[in-house]
C-alpha cells in the first residue's frame, strides 16, 4: 500500500522471490557446508601426508569457486533485488531492522571472497598451516554469513518480544534462531556431501580413491543430517501458533513436510547403510539419485519455510497485502484504496468526480459510477489487497477458486476472510470497497463446474420442453 | 498527504543521516574501483582480442588476468550503497525499481552470464588456448556490462525524477499496478550519466594497465611494459575528452537551473566540483611527465591519484542527489533512532574484518617477495 504494486500475471510477484530464493539456496548452503568440509579435509590432508586427497580436494575446490561465487552470490543479489520488487514493504522494515546485521554479513562475503581465491589460487605455494587456517577463514566467515542472515529470515517466521521492545537483538535471538542455525547448518553439511559424490563420481577414476571419498563424505553427511534432525525438531517446536495451524491444516503442506522427512530419510538411510557401513555404492547414478533427493528435502522445506507464515510476511508485523498490522484498522476507517499511496492518487485522476473537498474518495459517489467503473475499482482492490497470493488464472488463481460462488458468498468471505481462514490476511478495506471486489470478482469468477453445468441443463431441458 | 510517497517509517533510520551517507560514499568509491574496471576492461579486452596483435594484444589479455576477483569484489562492494540508499531514501527506491521492474530484475541474469564469459575467457587466457567460445564469452561479457550500466543509469536517474515516475506509471499500469515492461528512456540525464561513467572507466582502466605492468607483470617483456606505457597514456587521454565531453554535456545540458546556481553560490559546493574536473587531469599528467621510467612508488602515486579522482566523482554526485532528492521528499522528516546495539558490533566487524583480510593479503605479498 505504500508502494506500487508490481502485477506479475499467472505466478505473482512473490513466487518470483521463493523460485529465486530455492535456487540461491541450493547453492548458499552447499558454499557454507562446502567450505567447512574443504577446510577440514584439507588440513587432515596436509596432516597424513595424502597428496591423492589435496590433488582431488584441489579440483574440488575449483568446481566450488565456479559454482558459489558466480552462481551463489549473484543469485543472493538476486533475492534482495526480488524482495524489493515483489514486496517493498517488508523489505523496507527488516532493512530498518537489520541495516547492522546485514552490514555485518557482508564484511563477512568479503572476508569469504578473498579467503576463497586466496585459499584456491595459492594452493601449494602457501605452507600447509597458514593455507589450511585460510581454508577455516573462509569456512567460518561461510557459516558466519549464514548465522546472521538465519537470524533475520527466522525473525521473518517468528519476532518474538521484538513488537513490544523493538530491540535488535530481540529481534535477531528471536524463538526461531538457534533452531533454524541448527537445520540450517546441519542442511549445509548434508547438501555439500551430495556435491561432493556428484562431483568425485563424475572425476575420480580411481575405485579404492573413490570408496575413501565416499566414507569420508558419508560422515560429514550423517553428522549434517542429525544437526538438520535436531534443528527440525526445534524449529516445530517454536513454531507460532498460527504456523502449525497452517501445517496441520494445509494438504499441500502435509504432503510437502512428507516429502522432506521422506527424502532426507532415504539419503541418511543410502548414507548410512551404503556409503558408510556398507561396501559403497557411489557411482554417477547413485550420486544424481540422492542429489535429486537433497534438492526435493531442500526446496520442500524452503517453500514449508515461507508458507507457514502466512498471513504476515513479517509475523505479527507485517501483512501479505503490503500493509503493518498497525495500519490495519486505519485502512479500515479510511478506506483502503484512501489509505494506499499510490492508490488514492490512481482513483482520483482516473475518477476525479469521486474526491471531496480534501481530495479524498468519497465513497458514497462510488454508487453514481457506472457498473464497469465499479468492476475496474473491484479490480485495482484486487491487485493491492489479493495479488501477492492470489492470479486472476494461474498460481491460486481466484478465478478457480470462487467458481459458482453466490455474490453473497464472495462478500462474506471477503469481510470475514482472516475468520474463514486463518491463513489470509484480515480485510483491510471498508464495506462498499467489499463490494467492489465483489463486483470484480463475480466478472471473472468461473461456472461450478458441476451445479452450474446441471442448472444449464436442467434449463435448457425446460426450454426445450417449453419449445416441444 | 504526499502523493506517491511512502509514509514516514516508524522504526526510524538507524543511524544519523551523516553516518548512513560516509558508508554509501566509501563503498560506492570502493564499487566504483572495481566496476570501471569491467565497465571499461572487458570492451577493451573484446576489442583488442579482435584487433590487436603481439603486446597490444597481450594488453588485453592481461587486463581479464584478474578480472574473477575484480568482479566478486566489485559486485559486492556494491551492495552497500545500495543498503544504505534503500535505508536512506525507501520511500524513492522502491518505486523506482518497481516501475521498470523487469529490466531491473534482469540485471541479474545479465550479471550471470556476464561473469561466467569473464571466467571462461580468463581460463583461456591463462591456459593459453582461446577458442571461439572465449572469444563470444569476452563479447557477452563486455555487451552485458555496458547494459548493466545502462539500466543502473536508468534507475538512478528515474530515482530522482518524480514527473517520469509519474509518466510510465500513467503508461504501464493495470488496474493501478504497475507491469513494471518500461525504462527511464525520455530522461534527459540518462544518456549524459551513462556516457559519462564510460568515459570514467577508460581512463581507471588506463591506470589500471599501468599499475599491472609495474606490479604484476614480471613475466612480460620490457617491450611490453613500454608499449603498456604508451597504450594507457593515448587511452587515458581518450577516457578524459569522452569524460570531459559528456559530464559537460550532463551539467550544462541537463542540470536544473537552480542546481546550477546552487552550485555557483555555495563556495564549498564550487571549490568540489572545481576540484573533481580537475582532478582528472592530474594521472594524465605523472603519466605523461612519468612515461620513459614507471617506478612502485610513482605506480602508486597515479594509483592514488586516480582513487581521489573516483571519490572526488562520487562526492560531487552525492551532492547532486541530495539536491534533487530534497526537491521530492525532506530527508529531515525522517526519524532517528540510532541502534547503538547494532551498530558498535558492525564497525567492530569492519575493523576486525579488515585485519583479517590485512593478514591473509601480509602472507601473500610476503610469499611474493620470498620467491
């Protein structure tokens, strides 16, 4: 509402910013998880004397760089440019919030930058101490990077005392912190070990050398996958009420936390009994096989992540609509096409009989407009109070979901929308507004396709009887 | 009611004004270093992969040796300025980039592909073995990096003018939202601020050649380092008229009659401007007086001297900005309050940060010197 809505059709604009957000996310925490292993790896190496292991974590290394800090930082880029995008106003407050924290984060990119070309470029002209401990340097700066924004995306699911005392550090050690530092860093751990298989699987030739990678991996892999076991515990734990609720009652979600147990399952289980205890399976197959499982647990549990927030995209701060919880009754009072910055300027040029004498809508003019008119009002309603969750076709397109509803039922559902369901944002209009929207939604809505399609026939059995 | 303007945020800036500014200034100066080395680097690498033969050819070669850390270092001095704009001024940012939503966002893919022809050339050039596709990838490269500075140029000058807000809005929105299918094209800053920035980037990419003829090129002849010599001077000077010609342009042909006279009647604000024209020329000038013999020290010297020409450019367009955005909206209605608690924590990461980077960069350069 403060800002102009960006209509992006058939996926919304917000989808834009979870499709970017998985696939950073594939990538981000194969840079943290992958940068701990190399450096530890790299130092036992140096340790027992195995030019073999630093040969191929060398080559390792450079596949890493050629993925992280090309692909992962520029899709990070791309996150923050989306969000801005796609919802200014949460961006707008957790910048408020966390300028510091993000400040913070990246002195922590740079360190890992220049660690990481350091830490690749001079491998074999550095002696072994000071190269491992640059290795580290990189790997902590990795994890420390993942902390600090762990802390603002988990303040995003639950703030905590943040509304009432407004502290930063309220904000950033919120309920949800410590469990998403768990999965998170756990996560990093596990996806980083199904890099590596897909990585020596494709560039080890050696069998023996291959089964040594594997075990070693197999390790760092079950250990990733206990601490994301613990944090995912945590993490339901601490859920706020209204988040479990979703997670209970949505089916999607159901079959989507299925699958995230379901695939991490699978991988700890080819981990544990094949990779580790087992003779060893690793080859390009079995490597691409659990790959393809580690992105189903990663991207199920991204879109879980950013699902169960809803109706807020800042819990308890910020509402799906572009709108503060605060804002909420105001926008009521005045109207929510009044409130909106930009909408109010909109109505008017568009309709300037509807201003009164401090250039404000005047809604009880609305009823002179012409019935098209109020469906185009209906529709700008919908963009700034519906279109971050809801296309006109496409992703919850409202088209399909109010196929054969009543005009009564649409306006029902709109006032009371936060009581039908608990997972949509509370009106923030005021009745006549209501009415517009329903106006606008009834010009597109879809027949039932089952009582509608009776009733058609039923009356064109009348007519056709009335005609014999 | 401020029409098309966000309401005051309640949080409150959280930090004074000034603060907020000397980081966006140090890391735009920072930014700047790095981008008009790519901005300027990668067509001049393209062009002379096409053109050229023996040592300036190699010049070219040698200028994308670098180029992966330059880029991952470049990018991300970038994203702070743009923190602390979107700290400063939300209430201009977000809308900007939401009206020319999709050719912003597309910077990012540009961005993408664009670094990835910087490492696939780099390779070949290392490998000594440059193919077809390196010679695409360096022309991707160098094309996507214009562009990408032709829709930075776009969105900043569009920041700062409202009435053009107002125009694609009226233009690309449906049922009041925004499409966000428009660009800042009818702006008359934009071509000006985008040439400009070109021209500025020839000439730090003209010291650029000369710095790593001196400290990085012990491999290369001395023929070589004398054709560098020349090659930079006849470069650098290019970059001065095409950066002369167009900032004219800029000011002259574009700026506000007001901004121009606040410009003359502030003596301050004169005195900078003044000194950031003529700061250009100094480089030229230790090139020209410094072209049979480029010692370290006179190396750094024209380096330093062309860091102070970037921060005097970034000083003066910070100044511009202020004034321009003080006509739309009252930075001083905003509220500060300053997180004390976040803040201490951050500059204690800067220091300790920058001497971790300080002894990673001590081991290495020690290793140099050793062998």
């Amino acid at each position: 509402m403060h800002y102009p809505w960006w209509y992006v059709d058939v996926i919304t604009a917000p989808m834009l910013i979870a499709i970017i957000a998985t696939i950073h996310v594939y990538v981000a925490m194969y840079a943290v998880g992958g940068g701990m292993i190399l450096a530890y790896e790299t130092g036992r190496a140096y340790r027992n004397l195995r030019e073999d292991t630093l040969d191929y974590l060398r080559s390792h290394l450079k596949f890493f760089i050629w993925l992280t800090v090309v692909f992962g930082a520029i899709t990070g880029v791309g996150i923050w440019w989306t969000i801005s995008l796609a919802s200014p106003l949460a961006t707008e407050a957790l910048i408020h919030i966390f300028v510091f924290g993000w400040a913070m984060e990246w002195v922590f990119f740079i360190i890992e930058i220049i660690a990481a070309f350091i830490f690749y470029y001079y491998w074999g002209k550095l002696d072994p101490k000071t190269h491992t401990i640059i290795g580290w340097i990189y790997g902590v700066s990795a994890w420390m990077s993942l902390v600090l924004i762990t802390g603002i995306t988990s303040f995003m699911l639950h703030p905590g005392n943040f509304i009432q005392d407004k502290e930063f550090w309220t904000a950033f050690f919120n309920p949800q912190t410590i469990p998403q530092i768990f999965s998170r860093t756990g996560g990093s751990i596990l996806l980083a070990g199904l890099y590596f298989f897909l990585h020596a699987s494709i560039t080890v030739k050696d069998p023996e050398f291959l089964r040594r990678i594997e075990r070693r991996i197999a390790k760092w892999a079950i250990f990733g996958a206990a601490f994301t076991l613990i944090g995912g515990i945590l993490w339901f734990i601490y859920l706020p009420e209204s988040s479990k609720a979703a997670l209970e009652g949505a089916a999607s979600l159901n079959i989507l936390m299925g699958l995230v147990f379901a695939a991490t399952a699978v991988v700890f289980f080819f981990f544990y009994l094949g990779s580790l205890k087992g003779k060893g399976l690793l080859s390009l197959g079995y490597a691409i096989l659990l790959f393809i499982f580690g992105l189903i647990a990663v991207g199920s549990s991204e879109f879980i992540r950013e699902a169960v927030r809803k109706p807020y995209i800042v819990y308890d701060y910020v509402y799906g609509h572009q709108i503060y919880k605060s804002e909420v009754a105001k926008a009521e009072q005045i109207g929510f096409l009044n409130f909106g910055a930009w909408t109010r300027p909109y109505v008017l040029k568009k309709y300037p009989q509807l201003a009164d004498q401090n250039n404000m809508i005047d809604y009880q003019k609305v009823n002179d407009l012409s019935k098209n008119d109020k469906v185009k009002l209906g529709e700008t309603l919908f963009m700034y109070h519906c279109n971050d969750c809801h296309a006109v076709k496409g992703l919850s397109g409202i088209q399909s979901i109010t196929r054969g509803w009543k005009k009564e039922h649409i306006e029902t559902t709109i006032i009371d929308m936060e009581r039908i369901h608990y997972f949509m944002p509370p009106w923030s209009g005021n009745k006549i507004e209501a009415e517009l929207l329903t106006s606008y939604i009834q010009s597109i809505q879809m027949p039932h396709p089952i009582l509608d399609k009776e009733n058609n026939s039923a009356q064109t059995k009348t007519e056709g009887g009335n005609h014999e | 009611m401020n029409e098309f303007l966000a309401p005051i945020n309640e949080m409150g800036l959280p930090a004074p004004i000034w603060f907020l500014k000397l980081f966006k200034v140090l890391g735009f100066v920072l930014h700047l270093c790095m981008m008009n080395l790519w901005y300027a680097g990668m067509p001049l690498a393209a062009i002379l992969s096409l053109t050229a033969e023996g040592d300036t050819r190699r010049i070219g070669e040698r200028m994308v040796m670098y180029m992966p850390i330059i880029v991952a270092l470049g990018i991300n001095f970038g994203i702070v300025p743009l923190l602390f704009i979107q700290t400063l001024h939300y209430s201009l940012y977000y809308p900007t980039g939401i009206l020319i939503a999709w050719p912003w966002l597309s910077v990012i893919v540009l961005l993408m592909f664009a670094y990835y022809g910087v490492y696939i050339y780099t390779t070949q050039v290392k490998n000594n073995n440059i193919t077809k596709i390196g010679k695409i990838s360096v022309w991707i490269s160098a094309v996507f990096f214009i562009l990408i500075g032709f829709l930075f140029a776009n969105n900043f000058s569009l920041l700062v003018n409202k009435d053009e807000w107002l125009r694609i809005y009226e233009q690309t929105n449906v049922a009041g939202a925004v499409t966000g299918f428009a660009l800042n094209l009818q702006d008359a800053s934009l071509l000006p601020r985008w040439l400009f920035m070109i021209g500025l980037s020839v000439m730090t990419t003209a010291v650029y050649l000369i710095i790593d003829s001196v400290f990085f090129a012990k491999n290369e002849t001395d023929n070589y380092r004398n054709t560098v010599r020349k090659f930079s001077l006849k470069l650098y000077l290019v970059g001065l008229i095409w950066a002369g010609t167009t900032s004219a342009w800029y000011i002259f042909g574009t700026f506000s009659r007001d901004l121009l006279d606040a410009i003359k009647t502030d003596p301050i604000v004169h005195g900078l401007f003044v000194i950031t024209g003529l700061s250009a020329i100094v480089p030229l000038v230790i090139m020209i007086i410094k072209k049979q013999n480029f010692t370290k020290a006179t190396a750094w010297l024209l380096g330093g001297f062309q860091f102070l020409v970037l921060t005097f450019n970034v000083l003066s367009r910070q100044w511009v900005q202020d004034f321009s955005i003080a006509k739309i909206v009252d930075l001083n209605r905003e509220l500060v309050v300053t997180q004390w608690s976040s803040m201490i924590p951050f500059l204690l990461t800067f220091v300790i940060g920058a001497a971790v980077i300080f002894w990673m960069l001590k081991k290495i350069v020690g290793l140099k010197s050793m062998s």
